[in-house]
C-alpha cells in the first residue's frame, strides 16, 4: 500500500523541507523584518516560512526592506502553491490507480471462482466418461479369461499389461456400456472417441490456465489422439477374412502371442499398429487417470466414490 503512495508522499516531504529551508535562511536575514512581532530565533523564522508557504500572510510578520528577501518570501510562496498542487494530483492518481487495483483483485478472484464452480461442473460430467474408457481400455488389455475380474475402482487401478496381454483385442468387450459382443478394441476406440470429444469441449468452455498441470495432461491426450493413425485399420483387420474359415484377427492373435517382447515399430509391418496401440493405450491410460487427479484435486473434494 506505502508503494502506492510514494510520489504525494515525495511531494509532503518537499514540502516540509521547503519549510524548513527557508526557515534557516530567514533566520540570517533578522534585521530585515518588520510588524508587531518581529522575528526572534529559529520557531519565530519557522513560524513565518510556515505562514508565507501556505499564504495564510497573518501581517503580524512582513519583510520591510530588500528586494533578495521579497523574492525569497515570494518564491516560497509560488513553491508552496505548485508543491501542493502536485501532492494534490499524485493523490487523486493513487487513489484512482488504488481503486483500480482493487477492482482487478476482485475481477480476478470473480474469474478464477467462475473458473473453478465450471471445473466442479465439468468434473461431474467427466468422470464417468474416464471410468468408462478406463474400463474400456482394462478389456481390451486383459486376456479374455480374466476379464471379468475387473477391479471395482478402476480409477486407481495398476494398468501393467505385457504386449502378450493384448493378444484378444477382439474378444468380446462384456461391458454392459457398450454391445457386450462387440470386439474389445472397438469398444476401446468408441470410449475413446467420446473422450476427446469431452475433453475438447471442456478445454473450449473452461479457462484452464489456473490449473497448468491439468492443462498440460487433457491436451496430451488430444495431441495425441490426433497422431494415432491406425484405429480405422485396426478396426478392419478384425474384420478381414483370409479364406480356410480364418480371418486376419487369427494371424494378428497369434502374432502378438508369439512376440517375446514389444516388437519395434516398422512402416507396412502387419503387427506395427498394433504395437503403436500398446504404447498409446499405455500413455492415455496413464494421462486419464493423471487428469482425474488433478481435476479432484483442483476442485477441493475428496474421492470418496471415485
């Protein structure tokens, strides 16, 4: 607040040092006065700088001769009025730039409270959208013979899945959010899909740069929806017939169960999209559920039912 006020408070003090200036310089000029009262030591000198600055002129005290002291009385005078004048106008600045700076504090603590009550909102909204892609994204990395052994808070699950572990992608999903007899890794995209429409909304409609972190994670996952490339051929592989009763998710099975390690990425490789799909569900799964803490942990609450 002093910071605010530092100019008027420069202006007061020239004031008083003008006062006290001419004062001392009145005080050996003491044969030069005349009135009723003439001046007499340093507080009668005072007392005339004090009235002649704010041109109160009282008479009881006058210079009588000598032009020097004249303009002296008078330039004092002339100081007194432009000091004060200047004291004036910083005053009427400060409060303006105070009341200013008040108006913006509150503006900010209106916008940053807007700002939050829309993340609570969209935080209703959101997460059941994450637990259904979190559920998604579990079928589709499990073996089929383990799937229904998902665990009841998926929002806190360990998502440590081998390549090997993907191997029926196509398998039936069994979530009763989707077609239960729809391949897993269709169901998987369709949630995900949803998932960044939701997000893209969310990211339009919320001012997210008091949570930079939160930000950060919701556009990894956008950017990097925009950079899979291989759902469509993902989705049609499963659907390839290759004659003999077979189709083309039979050779991928086996493919991805024979693979000893995740195999390296290589351009018109049969397994490579689905070795991109590994390491993307991998980074989404882990950015979900970063998302889901921050945003409860933005919003104050707890996590009780989440």
């Amino acid at each position: 607040m002093w910071n605010d006020y530092k100019r008027p408070l420069g202006w007061a003090a020239a004031y008083v040092g003008v006062i006290i200036v001419f004062a001392i310089i009145y005080l050996f000029v003491t044969d030069r006065w005349g009135g009723c009262e003439p001046m007499n030591g340093f507080v009668d000198s005072f007392y005339f700088s004090v009235v002649t600055i704010t041109t109160l002129g009282f008479g009881d005290t006058y210079p009588v001769s000598g032009s020097l002291v004249r303009i002296l009385v008078s330039t004092e005078a002339i100081l007194g009025i432009l000091i004060l004048g200047f004291f004036l106008n910083d005053i009427a600045l400060s409060q303006s730039k105070l009341l200013d700076k008040r108006n913006k504090e509150k503006e900010d603590e209106e916008k940053a409270e807007n700002a939050l009550n829309k993340l609570m909102i969209y935080r209703q909204i959101l997460l059941p959208v994450f637990e259904r892609y979190l559920r998604g994204a579990f079928m589709m990395v499990t073996p089929m013979e383990d799937r229904l052994k998902m665990p009841q808070d998926i929002f806190h699950h360990h998502f440590i899945f081998s390549f090997n572990d993907m191997a029926d992608l196509y398998g039936q999903s069994f979530l009763m959010s989707n077609d239960i007899y729809e391949p897993a890794v269709n169901a998987h995209f369709k949630n995900q899909d949803i998932t960044y429409d939701e997000l893209r909304s969310f990211v339009t409609s919320s001012d997210l740069s008091y949570w930079p972190d939160l930000e950060e994670e919701v556009y990894h996952f956008i950017m990097n929806h925009h950079q899979f490339q291989f759902q469509d051929v993902i989705m049609n592989n499963g659907l390839r017939p290759m004659g003999d009763g077979r189709n083309l998710r039979d050779d991928v099975r086996e493919m991805i169960l024979d693979a000893k390690e995740v195999p390296p990425f290589t351009s018109g490789n049969l397994i490579s999209p689905y070795v991109a799909l590994y390491h993307y569900t991998k980074d989404n799964v882990a950015t979900i559920q970063k998302i889901c803490g921050l945003m409860i942990g933005a919003t104050g609450e707890d996590e009780k039912g989440v």
